[in-house]
C-alpha cells in the first residue's frame, strides 16, 4: 500500500483532481521518475529494484500479479482515497500494535510535546475504546447502534468527535451517513442532553475514562 501511494504521487496534485483515472494512468506510466513501469511490465524492470516484496501481496513477480498491481492503482483513482487516509497525525501508519510502540517509545510524557500531529497519534486507539466502552455498558453491538437511530448512535458519533479524534466526514464513513449527517445528530444530543440527566450522566462516565486515557 506504501508504493502505491508513492507511485501515485505524480497525479496527485491539483492540478489533476478532475482529471479522469484513465487519464490519470497514463501520465503515471511515462512518467520518467518513478520505478512503477517495472511494476507493470516485465521488460521494464531494473536489475537494482527488488519487486518481490511489493508484487507478492498479488501473487509474486508474475504478469498476473503486475495486473493485479495496475487495477489497485486504478481502483484506489477511482475511490479518491488510499494510504493517505489511515496515515495518523500525518507522519505513522500501521497496525494497532506498531501505532502502540510508537506512542510508547516517541510519546512518552517528557517528549511528546504539543504538536497537533502527536496529539492525533496519543488518541487514536481511543476509537475503539469508545466503541467498546459503549457496547459493554449497553450490551449493543456496533453493527446494533449504527443502523439504530437515536440517542446512543447521537452519543457514539459525539464521543467519536471530540475524545477519538476522528472528523464529522470519518465518523460518518464509518455509520455509513453523510458528514453533514453526523454534525446534526451531534447537535440534536446537545440538545437532548441539557434536558436529560441520564443522557448527561451516561456521557460523563464515558468521557471520565477518556479523559484518564489520554493523560
């Protein structure tokens, strides 16, 4: 996933951004800077690149997996999205356990400073506490309190918002809602909380282990 969002630099600018994905891969392909035509075609390879490592997500260093290769590309064009959406506090991307070591050795209180990146890196994780949290108090499933409306979905996305550190538009790719969506549900448990004490007092307990978390 790291090459293709390497090889897919080239047409990532904006002066590209309403360029089509076919269009988009041919200027990838003459581009004259890059190791991506050997990824694509066998008698383009260079003796000093290793391709295996790559090509061997898809199959090995076959013309399969070069096909296999050339339609992520594609596809990832298409969506708009890729590896840039899961690099954390723009610098680390990973698995939970690689992000953990990394908040662990780099993090620590005594040098993590308070750039925004490494705010972003201490609160992920947070994301799935929340949910967890959640779940375990209510007995839900997730799958349960996404497609229910209502209160507690309202009290996921806020907590989501504001104690794991994801935005209105990644919130609602994850409910499967429009951003917008998101923002009015988030008022409408503002609204709902002021009057409710249960409601007020189930977010507290919620945000109080938040809050010893992220300390």
């Amino acid at each position: 996933m790291l090459s293709r969002y390497i090889h897919l630099n080239p047409v990532r600018i904006k002066a590209l951004e309403k360029t089509e994905p076919r269009e988009k891969y041919k200027r990838l392909k003459s581009y004259s800077w890059s190791s991506l035509p050997g990824y694509l075609q066998k008698r383009k390879k260079q003796h000093f690149v290793s391709y295996n490592l790559v090509l061997g997500d898809f199959g090995g260093d076959t013309d399969k997996a070069r096909k296999g290769y050339r339609k992520a590309l594609i596809e990832e064009m298409i969506q708009g999205k890729g590896i840039s959406d899961q690099i954390i506090g723009q610098s680390v991307i990973g698995g939970e356990q690689f992000i953990a070591w990394v908040k662990e050795k780099y993090l620590s209180e005594e040098n993590d400073g308070e750039a925004p990146a490494h705010r972003a890196i201490k609160r992920h994780g947070l994301k799935d506490e929340i949910i967890q949290s959640i779940v375990r108090q209510t007995g839900k499933t997730f799958e349960l309190i996404k497609t229910e409306k209502g209160t507690l979905r309202r009290i996921m996305m806020d907590l989501l918002y504001r104690h794991g550190g994801l935005t209105n538009p990644e919130i609602g790719q994850l409910f499967g809602v429009d951003y917008s969506a998101v923002s009015q549900e988030r008022r409408r448990l503002r609204i709902h909380a002021e009057k409710d004490r249960k409601i007020r007092s189930f977010l507290q307990g919620i945000e109080s282990n938040m809050s010893r978390n992220e300390k």
